[in-house]
C-alpha cells in the first residue's frame, strides 16, 4: 500500500534535484560569462576551466566509487555493489568526456593545437578509455555473478591510473599547467562550478544505481510469478 505513494516521493524529489542542478548550473554561468574577470594571458578561453576542473574532479571522484563498489563487491558478493559500480562508471566515463573535450578546446586556444602527448594528457585520455571499456565488457561477460566478478577485477585495477593522473603535472615535465593564479572572483565563481557539476554527476550515479536495482527487482518478481505459475 507504501509503494506507490514512496515512488511518487522519491519522483517529486529527483524532478527537484534536477531543477535545482539546472539552476545552479545556469547561475554558474551567467557567473562565469559576465561577472567573472577575464584572465589577461589566455583570455576568454580560460573560462572554460569552470567547467573543466570540476568535470575533472568528479571524474577521479567517480573512479573511486568504482574502486570502493569494487572492493565491496569482491568482499560481499551482492548485486547493489556491482549495481553502483556500473553506475559509477558511467559517470567516469561522461565527465572524463566533458573534461577531454573541454581541454582540447582550451589546448587549441592556449598552445595552438587540439591535442599533444602530455602526461597529464595522455594519462587522462587512458582513464576514459578505462571506463569506456569497463562499459563496453559488461554486457559481453556471460552470467551475472561472472560480469560483476570480472568488472570487480577490472575495476579495482582500472584505480590505478587515477594516482598517474594526479601526479603527472606535479612530477613530469608538462605542458598542462600545474595551477592558476585567480583573482577572488574566480575562485567563488570556481567554488559554486562545482556544486551543479557535482550534483549532476552524484544524481547520475544514483539514478543509474536505482533503475539497476529495480530492473533486478522486476525480474525477481517477473521469474517468482512464474515459479507460482508453472
């Protein structure tokens, strides 16, 4: 008799969420574009690192959510860790999208050219393509309990890269800036970028972990019902 009334809760809660995401993130940028200086050596084109830095964070964050279900997974063998691990990596593998792209157009603008082999490049190229491939293997591994066996391994070693990606710039010669002088404005306009792009990528994480946990559901009621029937 709960049912019904908690998933219309919990469907007035996300459409909230998400509203309020989008309005932060709107708020963000009309921060971004009109009230937040203009940094003198790159010019406009450093106003994308609003968007980038967070979208970078979040990405390592992701990972480690991954590293962590993993683990949890390997530990206790139950679906929910498999279930938030996809979720999260998921989520790795958009905003590990939106940082690329966002850094090939700073790239462009700031050194002339799309892309070049840096470290801090080159390690955060591997890591995207880590968890791409961690989505991709997951529906060719047959049997449940095999796939997230497997995706568990995979996953915890995939971690691995995460330390290369934070260090690379702080120990290897690169051309990707370590750090940037910001003036006040630019560091609260940083600050509030990254409460919409945190929340986008946490309401993704969660969303995609609840509809894995109710497709398992439907289908544990879908095959007791034919247990009854047959």
């Amino acid at each position: 008799m709960t049912t019904q009334p908690r998933h219309a809760g919990l469907a007035i809660f996300a459409t909230l969420y998400w509203l309020l995401t989008a309005l932060l993130a709107a708020a963000v940028t009309v921060m971004t574009l009109y009230w937040t200086p203009v940094e003198q050596s790159m010019g406009p084109v450093q106003k994308i690192f609003y968007l980038h830095l967070p979208s970078a964070i979040n990405t390592l964050l992701a990972a480690f959510i991954v590293f962590v279900a993993s683990i949890g997974y390997l530990l206790q063998r139950k679906s929910a860790w498999d279930d938030l691990a996809a979720a999260a990596a998921r989520s790795a593998a958009v905003f590990g999208a939106i940082v690329l792209i966002t850094g090939m157009i700073w790239g462009k603008a700031a050194w002339g050219q799309w892309w070049t082999w840096s470290p801090r490049l080159t390690f955060s190229l591997v890591l995207w393509l880590l968890y791409v491939v961690y989505l991709i293997i997951r529906p060719s591994v047959e049997g449940e309990h095999r796939r997230a066996l497997v995706c568990a391994v995979y996953g915890i070693v995939a971690f691995l890269d995460v330390p290369l990606v934070w260090l690379s710039a702080r120990l290897m010669p690169d051309i990707h800036p370590g750090s940037i002088q910001l003036e006040p404005e630019m560091k609260l306009t940083l600050l509030a970028a990254f409460v919409p792009v945190t929340l986008a990528a946490l309401g993704l994480t969660v969303t995609g972990w609840r509809l894995a946990a109710s497709r398992r559901r439907k289908l544990a009621d879908h095959a007791e019902l034919e247990a009854q029937t047959a």
